[in-house]
C-alpha cells in the first residue's frame, strides 16, 4: 500500500528570542524509485489507507526520527506527531507504543514535544495518555489550534504546554480582515493559559511580522527551511533572522509614530468640539475631508446614558441620528476606561478595537470629559486608518 520507503524528515523550529534552531518536527516522507521524496499526509487523508498500514508507517517514521534525533544539539526539543484515534484503540491499561519506543530510543523523554494532531478520539482516554506523557517527563502540544471549535474544550482539559496554529487560520489572519483579530484572540487565550505558540507554514516576510504581532515563541515554515533528512546548524538562520525582526521591529517604530501623530490629531478634535453644549448640535462640525476617519460624534453622561444625538458622518456632510438618546453604553469596555482615567487625568482615552454594529466597520472609540467632568465627549473612529 506504500509507494516508496518511509523517511523520517525534519522541519527546524526557530526560537524568536534568538533566532537559533530551538527544536525540531518529525515528519513522514516517501522515497520513490526515482529518489524523489513525496510527502505521506495523503495516506493519512485516504479513507482507502488501512489503519494497521498507517500505524507501521507512524511508528517506523517515529523510530526512525528518536534514532536520528541522537545525534541532535543537546539544547533541541523534538516534536512528535500522535493520532488520537489510535491512541483511543489501546485498551485501558496498555501502554502507550510511543513512550516505549521513547524509552527504548534513550532519548530524555525531556527532549520531546507529543503533538496531538486531529479532532477525533475521546476525551477521556486522550487525556490518560496526556498525563502518561507528563509522567514520563515529556511535554504535550496542540496542532492545528482552532481549526474546530472543540479544540477549546481539548485546550481545557488537556492542558497543553504549546499550542500550534491551524496552517491554514494563520496564512488567511497574516492577510488581514476579521480572521487576524480571531488569531490574536487565540494566541492571547493561549498566553493567559500559560502555552507557547508556534506559528507554522510562516513562508513570507507578513506572515512573519504577524506571528511576532501574535506573540509567537516559535515559527516555522518555508521562509526558512523546508523539512529535509538531514539536520542544519543550531545559528543557521540567525542572521537572516535578525535582519527580518529588524526590520519589523523599524515598521512597528514607524507605525507608532504614526499613532502618535494621529492621537494628535484627534485630540485636537476634541479639544475643538470640548465648548460643546448640551441639547444643541455642535458649534461646528468638524470639516469631513481633514477626518476621513471620524465616524460620529456624541455626549454620554457619566453615568454612560447617551444624552446628545448622533452626528454621523455621511459621505461629505454630516446627519443627524437621534434614535440611540437615552441608550446607556456604561457595560462597553472603554467606558470603564474612560471613567476610570479620563476623569482623573482630564485626557483623551482610546478603547480597543471593535466590531460597530451600525456601520459594520471595525473601529475605536476616544473621548474625554468635559463640562468639568459631567458629560463625556465621544467620537467612533474606523480603525483601517489605523
């Protein structure tokens, strides 16, 4: 059933704090006649693949990699593909074939990361094996975290010490759009839990900059190396990987200042519509070609009831929305913000970023008190221009 012999490859992990080799995968390879090495993930993918087939091929690749792994940098770690399906196949008290083949390969069990890849298996016997693996001294990951939403659950329950992202969700979040704040949704989720991150299938210099945004302690892909049988240097990639985070690093500096100088900006705004009074419209609305960014402006009072209408920017004037007088905004994250330090300190404060529902942009809110602290002057802001 297998179309070439089995080969152990192996796909450099590079530690973002130094830019050496930090560890590496293990993945499987076919060599064809020719010599041409295919990748195996196909047979795992083929219903027509009998699972006792796949079984041999898994652990002939895993051996293979424990013996290769020897001859390793004593500082790398080894990461290990495990099904959870077959793992779930295993009576109650057998042991676990991976750890055997572990023990019998005298690699220190410290060494070695068991990846838990797929969503299938049942939760009770994964986690038996989970704490199996910690027993001996191992440590556990997550592939392709949030791939499905169960994976939460597995998160909870398994505990993992690294989580790796779903390929795929990170390649889309690096372009930008709504999957980018569900990646960095997960990786905050992640760095709250206590797991590292890696971030796989990094093959441009944006994806990247977005792993490093996301607060990746690994990454790995082809904008490095491909998965080969042999092992590179621990400091391959070192300079070139310097010369990248450099590089983000002048970027993020730039955008900074670019923020500096647009928080500028706005408070000047507020500054200008702060003699605002109340139950009239504003002296002056501000001129809609110097803010293309400004979306609306209104007054709560400190108790977040809404007290003005809504004065929304359309195209190149400005309407007036009184359906939202009344509305009590005090349960919004920046409003706890705003309340806590803008009266305090008489300044502009700028909330997170979010999803409007009325305009369906994602956007900011900034504001601060006026009428010595009675009323809270706001303004929405579409955050793409940020």
């Amino acid at each position: 059933m297998l179309d070439g012999q089995p080969i152990a490859v192996f796909q450099p992990f590079i530690d973002t704090a130094t830019g050496r080799i930090a560890g590496v995968e293990a993945l499987a390879r076919l060599r064809g006649d020719n010599g041409v090495l295919h990748s195996a993930g196909p047979l795992f993918s083929d219903p027509k693949t009998p699972s006792s087939a796949l079984r041999r091929l898994d652990r002939e690749i895993r051996g293979q990699a424990l013996q290769q792994f020897q001859q390793a940098p004593a500082d790398w770690f080894l990461s290990l593909n495990i099904s959870p399906r077959w793992i779930t196949r295993l009576r109650a008290e057998q042991p676990l074939p991976s750890l055997k083949q572990l023990q019998l390969s005298k690699v220190d069990a410290s060494r070695v990361v068991f990846e838990i890849t797929e969503l299938s298996g049942t939760s009770s016997r994964l986690k038996k094996a989970v704490e199996q693996y910690r027993e001996a001294g191992a440590r556990v990951a997550i592939d392709d975290f949030g791939a499905g939403y169960s994976q939460l659950d597995r998160v909870l329950a398994l505990q993992p010490d690294i989580l790796k992202l779903d390929m795929q969700l990170f390649q889309d979040a690096a372009r930008g759009g709504p999957s980018s704040e569900v990646v960095r949704a997960l990786a905050k989720m992640a760095e709250k839990t206590g797991c590292w991150i890696i971030a796989e299938g990094v093959e441009t210099e944006a994806q990247l900059h977005f792993a490093l945004e996301c607060g990746a302690r690994y990454v790995q892909g082809f904008l490095f190396a491909k998965p080969s049988p042999t092992f590179h240097s621990s400091d391959a990639f070192v300079e070139h990987f310097a010369q990248l985070r450099d590089r983000y690093v002048a970027q993020k500096l730039n955008e900074r200042l670019t923020q500096i100088d647009q928080r500028k900006h706005m408070q000047a705004l507020l500054n200008s519509l702060a003699a605002w009074p109340l139950n009239k419209p504003p002296p002056a609305l501000p001129a809609t070609d110097r803010y293309p960014w400004l979306i609306r402006i209104y007054q709560c009072d400190a108790n977040g009831n809404q007290v003005t209408a809504n004065y929304q920017r359309h195209a190149d004037t400005w309407l007036e929305d009184s359906r939202y007088l009344g509305h009590n905004w005090s349960w919004r994250p920046y409003f706890h913000q705003l309340v806590s330090e803008g009266r305090e300190e008489s300044r502009m404060i700028c909330s997170g970023t979010y999803r409007d529902a009325t305009s369906n942009l994602y956007c900011l809110t900034a504001g601060q008190f006026i009428n010595d602290g009675q009323h809270l002057l706001l303004m929405d802001i579409d955050a793409s221009g940020f």
